[in-house]
C-alpha cells in the first residue's frame, strides 16, 4: 500500500528548522582549491566511481559512496538514482518530504516546524474517495457528510486550528460509520491530540470489519513516535519545560527525567513496531514499519543502528530494498553528527561500540581525524597519533584498500607502517576507482625521494585529462613542493579554484565563475579559467624566497599577468622596506604596464639618487595605493583592485607576530587560517608536527595577516639553496620587526617631518600617513600616533590641504 511510502522522510525532519534567510555578516568570498565538503564537478560521475582524491571532511554520504567504488562493490544505478534525488533535495531543487506536504508550525516558536500532513496522506484520501463514490453513489448524502468530515481532518494540517469531524449519523451506513471512526482518529493525530488518537485507532484495530484495521496499526505506531518527539505533546510537555527553562538548579536530574520519558515513550513505539514487522498479515506495511523502526532505533540504540545502516550502504552484499539506501544516507548524518548528540538532549549513547574493519568505524575514524584539532591540546596531539595507528592497524587487520587509503591519509613518511603502505599503494590496478587517491597518497608519502618528481611529471597529464579541479589541485600541490627550479615552481604555482565559498553557513561552494571581480592586469580573478595562488603557493613566495628570488619570478614570463604583478608589488614593496632600490626599479615596468596610474610614483622612486629622496618617494608610492603589501595572496585577489579601499580594513598590511591559535577552523588576528590543499584531513597532521613539548597549544606564526606553513609542516622546496635560504631568513626577520601599515607610516612621516620639517613633500607625508590610519590596521598604538599626525599637521602645516580635510583626528 502506497499511503505510508514516504512517512519515514517525514519523521526524519519531524523538528527539522525552518529558518530565515541570514541577515547577519558581513560575509566573505574565498577560493576554495579543494572542495571540503562534496566533491566538485558532475557529482553524477563521482556517483559512477570517478572518486579522485575523496577528503575526509565530505558528508558522509560522500564518504559512503567513495568507500563502496574504494572496496570494489561500487553503487548501482538505482543507488546511483537515490544519492543524486537526495542531494538534489538537499541542496534545493527537490522537495525531500516529496509530495507538497503540510507544515505545522511548533507552538512558541516562528522558526520551527515539522511535517504534519504527508503529501500522500491526501492521495489516500482521494482515492478512498473515488471508491466511495463509485461503491455508494446512490448515497450522495453519505458522501457528502464523508466529504465534510475528510475536510474537517486536512482543516487541521497547519496549526492554525483544532476542528475535530463531526460524529456520523447514528442511521449512517456501517462503512461511513468505520470511515468516520478512521477520521476522527487522523484528526487528532494531526491536532497534536496523540493519545486520543492512539485511543481511536486502538478501537478501529478491536473492530474486526473494519477496513482501516491494519492501517491503525501503524499509525498508531506513528502516534507513539510523535508523542515522545513532540516537546508540546502532554507526555513531555512538562519534562521539556523544566528541562530547557528550568534554569542551572538540578539541571542534569531534569535532564535524566526528560530523556527517560522520552526512552519509554519511544520504547513502546519500538515494540508496536516488532509486533507489525512479526505479523504476517501485516506484511504490505512492512518496509513502512522497518523505516519507523529505523528512525526508533537510531534515538534507542545510536550505536548499533549506526553499524546497521553503514553495512546498508557499504556492505558488500547489502540489500536492494527501494528507497532503503537514500533514507541509510540520510540517517547515517543523523546518527553520526546530530546536534543532539553534540548538545547532550538526546537518547544518543554517547559510548560507541566500534568493530575494528567495519564500515561505520571507517566511517567513524575519518569523522574523528577531521574534528581531532579544534583546540590543539597535547591531548588532541596524542589522539592524532592514535588515529593515525589506530588506522594502521585496522588496514593491517583489514587490508582492503579503504582501510590502505585512511591509514595513509593521516600516515607521515617514516612512520612505522609507511614503506609497507606505500607498496601496497603501488599494487593497486589504474583500472582501480582508488588507483587516483592511492597514488596521491604514495607520492605524498615519497614527496623527499628522488623518483618521486619524475612519477609525478608522468603521472600529471592522466590526472589532468579525467579529474576535478580538487583531485588536479591536489597532485599539482606536490609538484609545488618537489619543484626542481624556480621556473619549474612558477609553472605550477597558478591554480584554478575548484569552487568560490560565498561564505554563508552551510552553504556550498559556487563555480569559480559566479561572480565577477575587478580585474587584475585584464584578468578577472574569478573566471573558470583564472589562475590564483592556492596556500602552499603563497607559502612559498611569502616566507621562503629571497627578495632577489622574487624579483627574477615576477620577470617570468611563465606566469599569467595577474600573477605576475601580484609577486611584482610583493617584491616592489620589499625591496622598498628593506631598502633595495635596484631591485624595486626592476619591478617597475612590470606594475606600470598592469596600472599606469602607478607610473609617476614609481618614476620618483627610481629617478631618486639620494637615500632621503627615495625615502619620501618610496612613502608616497606606497601610501597612495591601498594594495600595497609585502606579500602575494592566497586564493581569490584584492575585491577592491588597484587603488580602491576596503571599507572593513582590509589595506596595505597587516602586523606580524606569534600567536596561540587552532591548526583548522580558527582564525588568526585580522586574517583567516588558510587550509593546504595537501592533506585529506586538513591541517590535522600540523598538530603532530608543531606541537611543542610541555605547552597546550601550537604556537603558528602569522606574517602580514597570513598564517604561512611552517618549515615543520612544508619543508624548502628543491629549488631553494642553501646560501638562499640564510638569506631569505634575514630578510624576513628584518620584515617580521615592521608593524602594521598605519603604524610603520605614521612613525615613519613623524620621523620624517622632525628631519625634514620645511621640505615641500611634508605635508603630503603625513596627510598619507592620516589617511592610512582611517582605513588602515590598528594597534594599541595608532590612536596616539594618528593624534601626534593630527597635531603636527595642524598646527606646522595649517594650511595644507590635509588640514583642511582631516579637522578632528579620530
């Protein structure tokens, strides 16, 4: 029977919220070279086993179906069919509850509500009302009052009002009367009236004759399952109360209360649902049944529902039950990362029962190696590395090439299992939906070793010819770091990004495409096909080159113009800071050419032959332009262009320093943590590689406003020496002293003007230097010195325009 198809889909979303859109922000776009959370590209050919490089932090449905191509089973097209409708539900273009059903509104609340009316509870309706009509239509005053009454029932859909059917009329014929009965039943039900509702159908299932005998059985099932999940329902009503409002006084005994009612509660819808599932004679309800037993057991018995629908959608000999592999998908989020579990207000036990080698431990394994560092204790240190020998062991207990590639996901070269790894890795088939991340993970694992590059070069045009961006991003990070020259490095230093995050929660990436940005040298810096540094590009250019070095890249006519300039006005402005004309004169042509508007500045730099005429000129070529800076940016390039100035600071530099700070999904002063495109697990293994001995966190140094891979986490590329490095060390030591844009110019035009009060390039100096600190960084030390600035200016240089323009200083 149809009418019950979908009611599980319902009940999963019973309390699901309903929010509004977010009005909260500002929100900001950023690249996204490896897609964190699905996979990019046409999810319908990764649904075929076109798995790339699969990251732990997916859905786990993702997961899911890369473990089943991984172990050689894969999905079959109906599978392939349930995974795609659910993301398309998911993601906005479907209807997951299908069939327009009814919301109800939770009382108190404007921003919850829940499926009330299921969209096929109406199609039962009508067809029970055309076989009424067809059965009795000699009796068009039955069908009338039974009309009244099925409209009476859908009355109480929404919420908006309790309308109960009228009672049948004591000479109605037997089958309105057992109708009616049926009706009056589903209205309570749908008026939140759940024990008078299990009363009703308790005697429709006593009345032998009646037609909607079996059918009451379930509902009441269904009944008994709204009533321990309805906080407002009578039964819990006062437990929940109590519980959420009842203050910090006797807080966990109102919580052990509340959870036990809902327990029994749910236990004896479990046992009304055994009894369905036992009968035979209910055998049409069946798959109904066992879809309410599933949404039952996952709030019983989290923990052993949890291996049920992991063997459900990963086992190798798993069922094709229709429907049953969409809804496993859809509960295995449920059971794995529910906010009950996280908030403590659910039934979920909180102890699991892991079998070692099974699919919810793999599944479980990869959860926990993303969520492991949020905090960067030693304790989260140590839990690292036993996730990472908990995987060895379980790929040596289990050698399937699931378990291989997770144990080598968090694996690092030299670990006691990582040779024996890499050559299980080797052996893996290229026929294989797994030989793409089994040979990342090899070369990963090889990245020191001579051979390693060249593979990487033979390997590159296979990847580039069939894989997403992400997977194509991945491998060319490797060459990064394997590079052999600098021009080696540069031409793969530009990265297209697999996605454009729009920065709101939950949300998804969009193409690279989305929208337009100002463009940079005549390159639009979000086309599909523009190239950007990803991190461990910008790692390099920003802390292990020599201005020299940086100077001799940006004349590379390797890169694109847009990247070209972006290491230009890093090594401009470097040379500028430390004091190296040469070097910044030859960067000259190449940002005149992108902005002509630079031009005059830079020609007064560079025509200076005194050390105090550079000086100034060098101030002001910098001061002008607010995208100035002594670094290249990782991922998407300045919104505001050129010269225009970010209306939240976002201009010239930020200060360096050293702070305590998360390895993944936290942020740094002024700047966010940039993610490698390298590890499957993020920076998880950045934890075990910085952690410091005797501290509770990992110190991660942040330079201009970005946090850089350490040496510890990315060593030199091959290309860099030795003598060079010694350098670069000096030169970013020297660098790492210069504080934040607005105080390094206003300390510097103060100096300037004490040397040099009556030089006509003054009052500009510190005009600039004002303007810098209005839409500047700040520190403890800007509000005095832009003080300073005000009343030098006016009262030396009143009648300089600058006096004129700023009359107060804050």
């Amino acid at each position: 029977m149809r009418s019950f198809r979908y009611v599980v889909v319902a009940l999963i979303v019973l309390f699901a919220f309903v929010l509004p859109s977010n009005g909260c922000g500002p929100f900001f776009e950023s690249a996204e070279f490896v897609r964190t959370t699905r996979p990019d590209d046409r999810y319908s050919d990764y649904l075929k086993g076109r798995i790339g490089v699969p990251q732990a932090t997916y859905r786990l449905r993702h997961l899911a179906a890369a473990y089943d191509w991984m172990n050689g089973h894969g999905l079959t097209a109906s599978e392939q069919k349930q995974m795609a409708a659910l993301d398309d539900a998911i993601n906005g273009t479907d209807n997951l509850a299908m069939d327009s059903p009814k919301m109800r509104e939770v009382p108190g609340s404007q921003y919850e509500s829940y499926v009330n009316c299921l969209g096929d509870a109406f199609q039962t309706a009508e067809r029970t009302h055309q076989a009424r009509k067809a059965a009795y239509a000699n009796d068009p005053a039955s069908i009338a009052n039974w009309e009244k009454g099925q409209a009476a029932v859908f009355s109480n859909c929404t919420g908006n009002q309790k309308t109960l059917p009228d009672a049948a009329p004591a000479n109605a014929p037997l089958w309105l009367k057992q109708d009616r009965a049926y009706q009056m039943a589903a209205a309570k039900f749908y008026t939140a009236d759940y024990d008078g509702a299990i009363a009703d159908l308790q005697g429709i299932v006593a009345d032998k004759g009646s037609p909607w005998r079996n059918t009451a059985r379930l509902v009441i099932a269904r009944a008994m399952i709204r009533r321990a999940t309805d906080n407002n329902a009578p039964a819990m009503q006062s437990l929940a109360t109590t519980f959420w409002h009842g203050g910090p006084t006797n807080f966990q005994q109102n919580k052990d209360n509340y959870l036990k009612r809902r327990k029994e509660l749910l236990s004896e819808a479990r046992d009304a649902l055994r009894a369905i599932l036992a009968d035979a004679s209910m055998r049409e309800y069946h798959a109904t049944a066992t879809r309410l037993m599933d949404y039952v057991m996952l709030r019983l018995d989290p923990a052993t529902q949890q291996q049920v629908l992991a063997k459900r959608l990963m086992g190798a000999n798993r069922a094709q039950t229709p429907g049953l592999f969409r809804q496993a998908a859809i509960d295995i989020s449920y059971v794995m990362g529910s906010s009950e579990r996280r908030f403590g207000v659910g039934l979920l036990d909180e102890t699991r029962q892991e079998t070692a080698g099974s699919e919810a431990f793999w599944l479980q394994m990869m959860k926990d190696s993303r969520e492991l560092t949020d905090d960067n204790t030693r304790a989260d240190v140590e839990a690292h590395r036993n996730i990472a020998r908990t995987a060895a062991a379980s790929w040596q207990k289990t050698p399937t090439v699931p378990w291989l590639l997770a144990a080598m996901s968090v694996a690092e070269p030299g670990d006691p299992a990582s040779a024996e790894m890499v050559k299980a890795a080797s052996e893996v088939p290229e026929s294989s939906p797994a030989w793409v991340a089994a040979t990342y993970y090899r070369l990963r694992l090889t990245i020191a070793e001579p051979g390693t590059r060249a593979e990487l070069d033979a390997v590159m045009p296979k990847i580039e010819h069939g894989q997403s961006l992400s997977t194509i991003n991945m491998f060319k990070a490797l060459r990064q770091r394997s590079s052999p020259t600098l021009e080696a490095f540069l031409q793969d230093a530009g990265t297209v990004p697999a996605g454009i995050d729009a920065g709101f929660a939950n949300e998804e990436p969009v193409a690279p495409d989305a929208k337009l940005r100002p463009a940079l040298c005549g390159v639009r810096g979000s086309q599909a096909t523009a190239l950007l540094f990803d991190h461990d590009a910008a790692t390099i250019l920003n802390t292990r080159m020599t201005v020299a070095m940086l100077a001799e890249a940006a004349e590379s006519k390797t890169l694109a113009p847009n990247l070209r300039y972006q290491i230009a006005q890093e090594a401009w402005t470097r040379a500028v800071l430390l004091q190296q004309p040469d070097i910044a004169k030859r960067m000259s042509p190449i940002l005149s050419g992108c902005y002509a508007a630079w031009k005059p500045w830079l020609d007064k730099y560079d025509a200076a032959s005194e050390a105090q005429d550079r000086q100034a000129a060098g101030l002001l070529a910098m001061m002008r332009f607010a995208s100035t800076e002594p670094i290249v940016r990782d991922g998407l390039e300045r919104p505001e262009g050129f010269a225009g100035h970010d209306e939240y600071r976002d201009n010239w530099w930020q200060p360096s320093k050293d702070a305590k700070t998360t390895t993944r999904g936290g942020s740094a002063p002024d700047a966010g943590v940039k993610q490698s495109t390298l590890s499957w697990v993020q920076d998880a293994r950045v934890a075990v590689a910085a952690a410091v001995q005797g501290d509770t966190s990992t110190t991660r140094e942040i330079f201009f406003g970005t946090m850089p891979e350490s040496r510890q986490e990315m060593a030199d590329p091959p290309f860099v020496s030795a003598d060079q490095r010694e350098v670069a060390e000096r030169e970013l030591a020297a660098l790492r002293n210069i504080p934040c844009a607005s105080d390094y110019f206003a300390r510097a035009a103060l100096e300037w003007q004490k040397e040099h009060p009556a030089d006509a390039r003054t009052p500009d100096i510190l005009g600039f230097a004002q303007k810098v600190i209005r839409s500047g960084c700040s520190s403890n030390a800007t509000s005095e010195l832009n003080h300073k600035l005000f009343v030098v200016t006016q009262t030396k240089y009143s009648k300089s325009e600058w006096a004129k323009r700023y009359t107060t200083w804050q």
